[in-house]
C-alpha cells in the first residue's frame, strides 16, 4: 500500500527506504536475503514493485551485513518501535501505516507551507 502511494506521489515527494528487519526472524530472513541478492538498484525495484515474498534465499554467509545492522542501530537510535515509520523533511514523523491515502499526502505537503 505504501509503495503504491510512493510510486504515484514520487514526482512530488522524495522517498527513502530503509530496510529494518523488525518484525522478528522472517523479516530478518528476508531482508538479508534482499539486501545480498540483488544490486542496490534491482533490491529498490524490487521493493517498489512490492515483490519481496519473490527473492530468492542467498548464501548469508558470504554476505556484508554491517549496513543492516546500521539501520537496526539507528532505529534504535531514532527510538522506532513499529513499522512503517514515517519522517518529514521538517523532521515530525508519522508512525504506522496510513488509513487515508489523501490525509498522508496532506501530511507530507504541510511542511510545504512553512
């Protein structure tokens, strides 16, 4: 749902994924599974595509795991607890996946009219 209102509002709006496995050991799985199996440029088709249950499972031994790790770090650092996490330009976050597709897009472009 998200990334189909990234994907429609992306001439607009700048949006920037940080994949965190948050949501325990099969988001884990397949978030190191994304991260190693594809280039940078494939794994964000991928994501905006919304085709994450499709990667194939890759050898994690022979992966770099650090930049994930990073983003669990600055989750915690951020004090993010659940997913999707939202974060303005201005700063003010949002947290939990939106209801109204239109009162999201409203709530990006308020900081606009500062």
């Amino acid at each position: 749902q998200i990334i189909e209102l990234a994907n429609k509002t992306s001439s607009e709006f700048r949006y920037e994924f940080i994949l965190v496995p948050a949501s325990g050991k099969t988001s884990e799985v397949t978030t190191v599974n994304m991260w190693c199996s594809q280039s940078q440029k494939d794994m964000a088709k991928t994501i905006l595509e919304g085709n994450v249950t499709d990667i194939p499972n890759f050898d994690q031994g022979k992966c770099e795991k650090k930049p994930i790790f990073m983003n669990l770090a600055l989750a915690s650092i951020l004090g993010i607890k659940s997913l999707p996490y939202f974060i303005r330009e201005d700063g003010i976050h949002k947290v939990g996946m939106p209801t109204n597709s239109q009162n999201f897009v409203d709530w990006l472009r308020l900081n606009e009219t500062k």
